[in-house]
C-alpha cells in the first residue's frame, strides 16, 4: 500500500490540480526580449544555477516559489519590476501578493519556506548545452502503438515538461511524504536521452524494444553527465536511479508530478480546441467595467459581436 491509496491524499492532489494546471501554463506564456517559454527560460537558468556551483536545495526552492508566483505574474518577475522602479521591498511585496493568491492549497509548511524566497533570482553564466536541446526538441504527446499519432498544435518542448515535472515534485512531495528537493532534481533531469533522441512517444519505446531503450537510455544519460561538474552529475545519477519504482516516496512524488504534468497537457488541448468566445465576454469579462466600458458593448454591439 502506497500513500496514494488514503483518501487525505487523493484529496489533497485534488485541491493542487487548480494551482498545478495554472503553473504548467507557463508552457505557453512568451515575453518579449527573451526566446522561449517562460517554463523553458525558468529550466535553463535553473540548469546554470545548478553548473554554477548553487546548492540545489537553493535553486529547488527558489525556482518552485518562483514558478507559484508566475502562475498569476506570468513575464512580470523581480527582474521587470526592478527595472520598473521598484525597490526590493516593493518587488517582495508584489511577489508575496502573487504568490498568497494562489498558495493556499500548498502544505503549510513547505509553502511559507517557498514564500521566504521569493525574490530577485540569480543571474548566473551559461547554462549546459543539455537546457538548449531541450529546449528545442519537441514531445510526442499522447502516441499509443498501432496508431497513428494524435498532432496537436503546437507541441510543448522537454525543457517545458522537465520544469514543470520538477516544480509539481516539490509541491507534491508533503502530499506522499518526500523530501522536495529529490523530485525537483528529477524532474529537471529525466530527460536526458532526449537530448539526442528524437521523441516518438510510447510507442516508439515499444518498437525499439526494453533492452535497446535502457541501453540507449544510459547511453546518452551518460554522455549528458560526463559534461557536468564531477558533485553535480553525482548527485543526479542518485535521483535517477529512483526512477524504475515508486516505492520510495521521493520516487512516488516525481511520477506523481510526471503522469499529473502529461494529463494536464492532455486537458490544455482540449481546452483550448473547446474554447468559445463567450467564455471571454462572460466569464472572463473581456470587456471589463471601466470609463469606457459602455461605449465598448455599444460598439461590439452595433458590429453584431
């Protein structure tokens, strides 16, 4: 029997999917100045806090706080609003509002140690060419074998889903007991084969059999690893090898984060293929009150809209 069995934390992960799914829209928010998602801008700083020498507790923290924040704040991040004016305690304060709107299903105590980091983020030097390719090598989504692959448009990058997994390990690790620094340090680096290896989804897993997948897997993991510092590639063969199970709970809260970031992605598609106007005009106030609020309904309605 698994924590996940109790029914206090099936209810929890219940109670975080709102705030999970507002995070893993990060995928999709762009700013100007900066290629990338905001997610795939977060994993290669992340990986160059990391190759710079920072502890990854630090970097676990700081990232996953930041990444709660950006759930509301989207590309408006310390960086923007110190070059906006504001001093540090004015950045805090804004962040802190960020954050406590959307925190309140987080583990008490995990949340106020992610709400005593927010702030300004380290600028370190280049990242590892791992968080480039990652960037730009695309996933599979949802393949199955024997079928052809369902395309959606446009696809997420490994570098969106290794952020995402990585942060969602965090928040889920009080849920089944873990330690949250394991599962972020995973979720940032399950995916190092794909550095090289194009994604074709389970289905290509099948076709290339278990023994030539595991072998192309260390392959191409070790590859990755020989290129990092000797203490960090160290650490994250340890959190690697938590990968084939889930009989530990930091193990349980990286695939916990893994399969809840792939269905999330799964409900976004289909979301947005959904999505009608009026959702925008009622729900979300398109055109919401303001000075001018009665001449914009009289225009959209002279227009038929």
């Amino acid at each position: 029997m698994t924590a996940l069995d109790s029914t206090g934390t099936l209810t929890a992960l219940a109670g975080l999917r709102p705030l999970l799914a507002e995070i893993g829209d990060a995928k999709r928010v762009r700013v100007s100045g900066t290629p990338g998602s905001l997610a795939e801008q977060a994993f290669t700083r992340a990986w160059a806090r990391l190759v710079a020498g920072e502890d990854v507790e630090t970097v676990a923290f700081s990232e996953t706080a930041a990444a709660v924040a950006r759930a509301r704040l989207a590309g408006i991040d310390a960086t923007v609003l110190t070059a906006a004016g504001l001093d540090d305690a004015g950045v805090e304060t804004v962040l802190r509002r960020a954050f406590d709107e959307v925190a309140g299903p987080l583990d008490n105590v995990l949340r106020e140690r992610l709400r005593a980091t927010l702030g300004p983020l380290p600028s370190p030097g280049s990242p590892p060419p791992l968080a480039g390719a990652l960037n730009a090598q695309p996933r599979a989504g949802a393949t199955a074998p024997g079928r052809p692959r369902i395309m959606v448009e446009p696809p997420e990058s490994h570098g969106d889903h290794c952020l995402t997994v990585a942060v969602y390990g965090a928040l889920v690790a009080p849920v089944v007991g873990a330690d949250p620094v394991q599962p972020f340090l995973l979720g940032l680096a399950h995916h190092l084969h794909n550095v090289v290896l194009p994604d074709a989804g389970f289905a290509g897993e099948v076709l290339l059999g278990d023994d030539v997948l595991e072998r192309v897997m260390a392959t191409l993991e070790d590859r990755e690893l020989a290129a990092l510092p000797g203490d960090l590639a160290g650490r994250i063969r340890e959190v690697l090898a938590l990968r084939p199970g889930a009989d530990v709970p930091e193990a349980r809260a990286f695939h916990a984060a893994d399969v809840l970031d792939r269905v999330l992605q799964v409900h976004h598609h289909a979301r947005a293929a959904a999505f009608t106007a009026s959702q925008a005009l009622d729900d979300l106030e398109l055109v919401h009150a303001g000075p001018v609020q009665a001449y914009h309904l009289d225009v959209l309605a002279a227009a038929g809209l």
